[in-house]
C-alpha cells in the first residue's frame, strides 16, 4: 500500500463515525416499533423487565450515535473519549436488545429458544474476541475488557430478571 492510499486520521473518523451511526440507526429502527408492538398486545407476552431494557435501548443507541457523530468533527485528542462513549452506549443498548428479546421468549414459555439466543449470542462475543485477540496479542486486555463487559450486561439483564 502506497503512503497515499492510506486514510487520514479526519477521514478515518468521518467513516468510523458515518458506520457507527447506521449501525444504530437500524438498530433503533426496529426498536422502536417492536416496544410498539409489544406493548399493543398486552401484558400476556411480556414482563417488566423486557419492556424496560428495550425502551432503554432506544436512548442508549441514540446516544450513542450522537456520540460517534462528533468524532466526524471534533479535535484529534477528542477522539478517544468520544469513541469510547459510542461504544459503551451501543454495547448497552446492542445487549438490551438481546436480553429484552430473550427474555419475551422466556417469559412467552419458549424457554428452550431464550437459552439459546442467550448462549449464541455469548459464544459469537467469545469466538470474535478470541480471533480478534489471536490476530494481535496487543489487543488481549481490550477485549478481554469488552468481553466481560458483554457477558456481564448479558448475565444482569437477562439471569437476574428469571431468578426473581
């Protein structure tokens, strides 16, 4: 690769920031008119705890998006700060998504099918931090970070509300 093929810090973070915000943007898309849903139908297919992790989601990925748009502008030494903030924000809001669905599975008697959305979902997290990790060393602690991160959310958000 040529020095003049690689991206620019400045351009880096308008693309970063650009996909972050897609991302969210999709995601918050089918928020939105699930809570909708859900909450049309009654209380016979859902629980406390689903409705407020998939309310709290929308925030979450809202803010999130608003987070990684001012990567797109701000300074250089801003970046990080900002950057991490998206992506603790899409991380909670990403797994709220997951426990609200599985959790509207578990409480609707498809047990069997929570578990396994549950335990998918944490063996995808492993398997990208492990190949992430195998493919630079240097990012073990990061995402040994991250991994805890999401399995702990997982575990909260979904263990805690089937135990009460």
């Amino acid at each position: 690769m040529k020095e003049t093929d690689k991206l620019d810090f400045r351009d880096y973070s308008k693309i970063k920031g650009s996909d972050r915000i897609q991302i969210n943007n999709l995601l918050v898309a089918i928020c939105v008119p699930t809570l909708t849903i859900i909450i049309s139908l009654g209380d016979q297919i859902l629980n406390e705890a689903s409705i407020i992790q998939l309310a709290l989601a929308i925030p979450c990925l809202v803010s999130s998006s608003l987070a990684y748009a001012k990567i797109c502008y701000r300074p250089e030494r801003e970046f990080s700060i900002w950057d991490k903030l998206g992506w603790i924000l899409h991380s909670l809001g990403y797994i709220m998504i997951i426990n609200s669905t599985a959790l509207t599975l578990y409480f609707n008697e498809h047990i069997f099918t929570s578990w396994i959305l549950i335990l998918i979902s944490s063996v995808f997290f492993i398997t990208y931090s492990v190949i992430d990790i195998f493919l630079k060393s240097e990012r073990k602690k990061e995402k040994i970070f991250k991994l805890v991160f999401y399995l702990s959310i997982i575990a909260i958000g979904y263990l805690i509300p089937i135990s009460l």
